[in-house]
C-alpha cells in the first residue's frame, strides 16, 4: 500500500493526547518522520513507548512561548534538514464569562495557547517551509469558532481567531507554496472534552444536535488532518473543514 507521507517529516503540537496524538499514529501509518510537541511530558513518554522503533522523536514545548516555538521548528531542521508538515493541534478550554473575579486570568491563559501559540507556531513553520520551496500547515479550531458553544466563550472566541488567521496565512503564504488549513472538530471524545462525556444529560443534548447521533474519536479527526496535508489536497488553501457529523448542516 502506498504511504501517503512517505518520509516526510511533520511536526505535531499537542502531540500527547486526543486529535494530536491520533495524528501522530496516522502519520507514522502513512510513513512520515514525525517530531511530537507537548508540554505534558509523561503523556509524550507513553506516546514514545508506544511507538519505539518508529521514526518518532519527542519534544516539551509551551508554544505560548515564542522562544520554545522556533527553537523547536530550528531543532527540527537541525536533526532532519526540512519541515514539510505542521499541526497545531495544541490547545486549552475555560468555561463561560460568568465568573468575573478570574475571566481575565482564563482569557490571558486560552489566547496565549490557542490564538498566539498558533500564531508563533505558524510563523516559524512559514519561514522554514518558504526557504525550502513548500510545505502544509493545519491549525486546528473548532466547530466553536463558528458558532459558539454553550459556556465556552472564551474558547469560542480563540477558535473564531484560529479560523481568521488560516484564511490570512492562507492568503499571504500562497505565492511560496506553503499551504495552510484548519480542521473545525465536532463533539470528538478526548481527555480535553471529558466533561461533556461524563455528564449524561450535557452529553444526551449535545448528541441530539448531531444529525449521525454519535460523537466522534479522534481517529477520524485524524483522517482527515492527513488528506489536508497530503498531496490529495494540493489545490486547497484557506479552507476550515468542518468535520462534526452533520451538527451544523
């Protein structure tokens, strides 16, 4: 069977758990050489154990911190001379607007992962991939991001910003051949999105909303965060896939 990454190299960030490491397992399927980024380094252990003998390496990053960003895309081409792939599928959550004594504390903590990790991630990725003749970049946000969820509107608001920035990453990175997407997830069954699955009404609800009656696993995130960077998608740049089973058809 043809590999669809055959030795590609790709960087995937919230590599640990959920979508990212879905991706993960799926690129290695596909043949690439994957480098994970997370700052849960237990998490990023067990992935290594899992995968000994693949041509996977791990690394801590905060991407909220730009020095940790490019210094982890300039690792990346110090051990493998090119980065052909980026995932940013980093990301945190906070619940509503209501508790006015920390909503400032939550919006500095959401947008400083999920909007500027993103952004500084992206912007070490680009110069790296237009030096090099091309590349593929997928942020991922959320089905939040058009429609805002009930009590996550910090969240829902990082999420707006992630689907904006693809499009002007997009637009702007065109003309060298780096293409940019972004996955919008629907109710996908992760450790980040545990308490929807834990409460059985909150749960019930937010599955009668869904035309297909069932949540997602982050497999089938995965597959198609691999068509996206894949040379199947070579003609498709700025776009926000929505992948949520019909939930806002």
């Amino acid at each position: 069977m043809t590999q669809r990454l055959n030795d590609k190299v790709t960087l995937v960030t919230g590599a640990a758990s959920g979508i990212g490491r879905a991706t993960v397992m799926r690129f290695l399927e596909e043949g690439a050489r994957v480098v994970a980024g997370d700052v849960d380094r237990e998490g990023l252990d067990e992935l290594a154990k899992e995968c000994r003998d693949r041509p996977l390496s791990t690394q801590v990053v905060d991407v909220g911190e730009r020095a940790q960003c490019e210094g982890l895309v300039a690792d990346v081409l110090v051990g493998a001379g090119r980065l052909d792939v980026l995932v940013n599928s980093a990301g945190i959550t906070s619940r509503g607007l209501e508790e006015t004594l920390d909503y400032e504390e939550k919006w500095d903590a959401v947008l400083r992962i999920n909007m500027k990790g993103t952004l500084m991630m992206c912007h070490a990725a680009v110069d790296a991939m237009r030096q090099q003749g091309g590349g593929a970049i997928v942020n991922t946000a959320s089905v939040n991001g058009l429609t805002p969820g009930d009590m996550q509107a910090i969240y829902s608001i990082s999420k707006a910003a992630v689907i904006s920035m693809t499009k002007s990453f997009a637009q702007e990175c065109a003309p060298f051949n780096v293409r940019v997407n972004a996955l919008l997830p629907g109710l996908t069954k992760t450790k980040f999105a545990g308490a929807l699955f834990t409460n059985e009404d909150i749960y019930d609800s937010a599955i009668s909303q869904i035309p297909m009656r069932r949540h997602a696993d982050p497999k089938e995130m995965a597959g198609t965060v691999l068509y996206l960077v894949s040379d199947a998608s070579s003609y498709v740049t700025g776009e926000c896939v929505v992948v949520d089973g019909g939930m806002t058809i």
